[in-house]
C-alpha cells in the first residue's frame, strides 16, 4: 500500500470513530446498501426512462420501494424494488 493511501485510511477510521449513533447507523446503512445492487433516483430515472420528479413521487407514495440515506433526501432504490415497480406499471 501506499503512503498516501495509508494516510486517507486513517482519516476516514478517525471520522468513523467521530460518528454520532446516528450517524454511525446511516453509514452502516449505506454500507449495507453497497452489498446489493441499488439506484440513485437520477439513476433509476434513467433506467426507467422518466422524469427523476415521477420516481420521487413513487417513492413518496410507496408505489415504489426505497429507502433514504440522510435527512437531506437522499434515496437508494434496490433492483428488486424497481423489477417490483416496472412489473406493477405494466
């Protein structure tokens, strides 16, 4: 490994450890998030070919299943909730 590779692994373990609970369960959700295959909204609009506004909508109404990493709105979407989506749509 690298030096500088070394050193940005220790700031990012520093961080970890800084972590409120809170924030800590966030991060342990993303992390869990990245062992499957999951969508951004810009992603899964993409891939479904509508407007990022029609899959927030989904997501609002539960139409389609998701799940928010942060208080700012950010949504992962799982391939298995947009195989469910695009098979209701049908």
């Amino acid at each position: 490994m690298s030096k500088s590779f070394e050193r940005r692994m220790i700031r990012v373990q520093k961080r970890i450890e800084n972590l409120t609970e809170k924030e800590l369960l966030r991060f342990e959700r993303w992390l869990d998030s990245q062992g499957q295959k999951v969508f951004s909204v810009k992603q899964a609009a993409d891939f479904l070919d509508v407007c990022h506004v029609t899959i927030r909508k989904a997501l609002k109404t539960k139409k389609l299943k998701g799940f928010q990493l942060n208080s700012m709105g950010t949504w992962r979407i799982p391939i298995e909730g947009l195989e469910r989506f695009m098979e209701g749509a049908r």
